[in-house]
C-alpha cells in the first residue's frame, strides 16, 4: 500500500515529525489468563476479521504490521532482546505496565499480543525499520475497554529512541487511522497523552485527534477523539 494523504473536512492539518509515547489503559499487560499462543481460540471476532489486519509500507525498508504469531515464532526472541536494550525512562514512565526491563519480560510481553488479537480483544502493530522493531501501535476494542467504563476503540503507541523525531509515528497512526474507518468500519477512536507529554499530544494533534473533556482514571492525561468520519483518505 502506498503513501496517503490525510484530510479533515474541517482543516487540513501538517504532520508532525515527531515520535514518542502515549497512553490510555494497561489492558494489554493485564490480562490475568497465561496460555500459549497455539491455544489460543478465537472469539469476538466478529468485531474484526484477521485477514483485514494488513501490512502497510512506510518508507523504504520501513513497514507497519500486525505483530503476529508468525512473527513472534520466528522473530520473538530478537524482538524482545532489541526491545529490552531500546527501552528507556520515557517509555518506563508513562507506559509503566510495559516491562520490556530484561528479554524475559519483554517476550512475555510479545508473547501475549497474538492472543489478544486472535480473541478479538486487541490489536499489535509493530512499526520495523530493516524489519527490526521500532516501534508499536495498539488497538483496544470496545470489549477491552468496558473494564475501565469505556466503550470504545482506543490507541496506545510508543517510539523506540532511534526512531524518535522523524515523523514515523506520526505517518504510522495516519495508516492505522485508515484501517480503522476503511476495514473495520470504526467512527471513532480515542488516545490519551500525559499532560507533560508534549510530544504526543503533539503527534495525536497531528493527525486529527481533539481533545475531549473524558479524563483517565488517575486524570494524568488529556484524553483525545479522532471522528473518523470526518476524514477522507486519498491514495497516491
């Protein structure tokens, strides 16, 4: 898939060129059943079909895609050891439920992702340079986000330092923005920054999202909407 232009009815807004951390729930670590990803069994899934979740380019040698069981199995191990050397404080502090502190953690981490979206309950996309993992993007569904009292679609998203202040985040959310309107049919989705942040709240600005008066459980973040149906998508 190519590159897209995105536009809003409203305003047309420049992509930022920076890349950091956002947050909004601490689903994806949370979940309390441990099981391997070859039992994992599918259900919800009528919230989304796998074969909808594609793999999109960015760049040259650059991609964004589900991470998968596929890759996990094959590519599991030098994720986690890339990620548990990658990781800084800026990821530690405002994505505090992501242990990516040893290659253990970090791969108990991955491990879990496939399930997630094989049960219909989230969705990991890895963003990869030379297919190394840079950075990842998560889709809570509605499902997910009931325990919090948010029946809604969520995104998650945080940066490897390489890969900081290139505008490669920015451009990724504007793809995964894409999939959500044109594959899954969703109007909206939401994302929270901290309120120290800058740099998301920034890059969330960037791409369509404003801010809306929902705060998070511990009211550290602004918490942003992006109406899909306010945006078309021009493919070039």
């Amino acid at each position: 898939m190519g590159f897209f232009d995105l536009f809003m009815k409203k305003k047309n807004n420049n992509m930022a060129q920076s890349s950091h951390v956002t947050h909004l729930t601490d689903s994806i670590n949370s979940q309390g059943e441990k099981q391997s990803i070859k039992s994992a069994q599918t259900h919800n899934l009528s919230i989304y079909r796998l074969e909808d979740l594609i793999a999109m380019q960015l760049g040259q040698g650059l991609m964004l895609a589900p991470y998968d069981a596929q890759r996990y199995f094959e590519l599991g191990e030098n994720d986690a050891q890339l990620l548990s050397i990658l990781s800084d404080d800026a990821i530690k502090r405002y994505l505090p439920n992501m242990d990516f502190s040893t290659k253990d953690s970090a791969l108990k981490f991955l491990s879990n992702l496939p399930i997630l979206t094989e049960k219909g309950l989230s969705i990991a996309y890895v963003i990869t340079a030379d297919n190394m993992p840079m950075g990842f993007i998560f889709i809570d569904t509605p499902t997910v986000n009931e325990s919090i009292g948010l029946n809604k679609w969520t995104l998650t998203f945080f940066m490897l330092s390489p890969m900081r202040g290139k505008g490669l985040m920015t451009a990724s959310l504007g793809r995964i923005l894409y999939l959500l309107k044109t594959k899954l049919g969703v109007s909206q989705v939401y994302a929270t920054a901290d309120k120290i942040n800058t740099v998301s709240q920034k890059i969330l600005q960037a791409t369509c999202f404003e801010p809306t008066d929902i705060h998070d459980v511990a009211n550290q973040g602004i918490t942003y909407v992006c109406n899909l149906d306010t945006l078309n998508f021009h493919h070039k």
